[in-house]
C-alpha cells in the first residue's frame, strides 16, 4: 500500500536515496540499457 498507493512515494524514493548515484556506476555484469524509470513498478530488484 505505501509503495504502489501513495502518489509522493516515487518523489521521495528518489530524493531519499543515491539511487541516480548508483545507477550510473559501472558496477554490473550486464548493460544497464534500460528505459527511463518513471514509475516505482518499473524499479527491478537484485
């Protein structure tokens, strides 16, 4: 409910963590040729 429910909980997610930080790191095995996330359903878990 928090997650998917609440209309801020993507601006806060976003503010709150270094996700941005993070995702531009080169730390994977596979290419992060992925679409712009716009939504917290298009977040993918490890």
């Amino acid at each position: 409910d928090l997650v998917f429910n609440n209309p801020h909980f993507y601006d806060y997610f976003f503010a709150a963590s270094p996700i941005r930080e993070v995702s531009s790191l080169n730390i994977g095995s596979r290419p992060a040729a992925r679409k712009t996330i716009t939504e917290i359903g298009g977040l993918r878990a490890i």
